[in-house]
C-alpha cells in the first residue's frame, strides 16, 4: 500500500509497506527498526514480547512526546508494566499494526510532532 506520493523534504518519511518490507524514502526495510523524524536505525528486538528497559533507551534517547509500536500483522498488545516505563517519562504510547503506525507516524511528522516508530515487520 502506497503512504504518499510525494516525497517531503527535511525528514523520514514511510512511502510505502508491502511484502517488499516498509519503505523509508527509496530503502526497503524487513526487520524491526526506530525511526523518527531525523533518525532511523536497526533495532534488534525480535517481538513486542521481548521488549525491555534495555532496549527501550534508543527510543528514550530520541525524547519522543509519544511512540508508535507497530506489532506486525495481528494486534498485540504491551503489558503494564512495560506501558509504565513509557508514562512513566511523559511519553504517550500506542500499539498498533505496523501498516496503521506507518500511516500514524507519516501524519505526526507532517504536523510537526516529536514521534518515534518502533516497527516490526512481522
């Protein structure tokens, strides 16, 4: 499914996701990754299950006023305990399907908003 025709400028931006992987610009990606605005890096967690404070701290170092988890294909959802580490910061956090969090993250950024994605692609 195509996201935006057009390429904005200054930013990351998902042009596309597909069986190809989510497209970033002209790159296509098929394992998790975080992005945001200015950043975009591989991130090696497997599920949302294996989520922890350890590999939350790339995302926390992005100083997001929120995060999108995008889960995969099926809807999950991330225990309590692991919600509180996010508002805990002041960060809102939403878990949805990775193409949802992909169409979310596009219209964030286009307002100007501090969003991070962490996307699974699974």
């Amino acid at each position: 499914m195509d996201l935006n025709l057009e390429i904005p400028q200054g930013h990351n931006f998902i042009r596309s996701i597909g069986e190809e992987g989510i497209r970033v610009h002209d790159q296509y990606y098929n394992k998790p990754f975080i992005l945001s605005a200015t950043h975009l890096e591989p991130w090696d967690v497997a599920s949302i299950d294996d989520i922890e404070t350890e590999n939350l701290q790339v995302i926390f170092d992005l100083q997001p006023e929120v995060v999108l988890i995008g889960c995969g294909q099926q809807q999950k959802f991330l225990a309590p305990e692991k919600q509180i580490l996010f508002l805990g910061r002041d960060i809102g956090v939403e878990i949805m399907i990775t193409e949802a969090a992909c169409y979310t993250f596009n219209v964030l950024v286009a307002e100007g908003r501090r969003v991070v994605a962490a996307l699974f692609t699974q």
